[in-house]
C-alpha cells in the first residue's frame, strides 16, 4: 500500500503510489479489504505468505510493515531462533537498527512456556533481534467488528490484564 507522494503530475503519482488515503481508519480499511479478496481468490482462511505494505511520503521516512499470518500459524515455536519472519526482516533491515516488532496474540502463547524464567527469555529476545531492538508484544480482544474506539482500548485494557495475571 502507498501513500500519494507530492508530485506535479497527478497522473503519474496515481499510476505509481495510487491513490491518496486520508481517513484514520482507511489504512486497516484497504488491508482488510484487500486480505478478503486474496482469502476468497485462494479459498483459504489465512494468507500463506506475508502482507507486505509499504508507505511512502514526501516529508518523511518510508515505512513498510510485513504482517506474517500464515508463518504464524505454520509455525508454533517459542524459541527467536526458529521465527520464520526473522529472515524476511534481515532482508529489508539486516542490523534491526530501524525494525519495530510487534508480537501479536501474546495471550495464546502464553500457554506453550513451562515456567517464569522461559517467558523472561522470550521477552527479551536476547541475541537474535540485535542490542537495541526489543518487541512489542500485544494481546487484542477477539472480536472488533462494530465497537468504537473508545470501547476498544477499554477490551484491549482488559485483555492486558487478564495476560498480565
């Protein structure tokens, strides 16, 4: 996905960055959109490889977000060295120096460690993400289709504190 770079041709930007988005929801709009319509053309219930979005604007850094469902789902490991999405990031950032990781469904990985001192490995990811990268690692509510946004930080304050405990 990109974001319309300012050009004076407008022809020649819409052909190469298409066209603008503008509201705040738009972005996981078109993603989901998107996703839908590979899911239905694969028949498939998750995207075996991953979601690449780049964002391009004239006034600052570009951004590309790589969302991995189908290695996710491939893969049940706990261990950073066997992450199969480690690979697809050192291509684009070998030294981790401008990667944010984000660790989704926490929650359901939770079950896989046997005790304190394996989640605390994981947390830190030490050694494989470099010195100074550290993920995210989030737990979402199930279910966003028709909450407000409010009514989802509340779900999402929830579900960190059902993690957390």
């Amino acid at each position: 996905m990109m974001y319309q770079r300012q050009s004076h041709d407008a022809d020649f930007r819409m052909k190469e960055y298409g066209s603008p988005i503008v509201s705040a929801t738009a972005v996981a709009d078109v993603i989901r959109s998107r996703t839908e319509v590979l899911l239905r053309k694969t028949k498939t219930a998750v995207l075996p490889k991953p979601t690449v979005m780049r964002a391009e604007y004239a006034h600052s850094p570009n951004l590309t977000i790589i969302d991995t469902p189908g290695f996710v789902l491939k893969q049940s490991s706990v261990e950073w060295c066997s992450s199969l999405w480690l690979d697809a990031v050192r291509e684009i950032d070998s030294g981790f120096r401008r990667t944010i990781v984000v660790v989704s469904k926490f929650d359901n990985r939770l079950k896989e460690f046997d005790d304190r001192g394996e989640v605390d490995r994981y947390l830190s990811a030490s050694g494989y993400l470099g010195e100074n990268t550290r993920p995210y690692f989030v737990a979402l509510p199930k279910d966003r289709s028709t909450v407000s946004n409010d009514e989802f930080r509340r779900q999402i304050a929830h579900v960190d504190m059902e993690t957390i405990c």
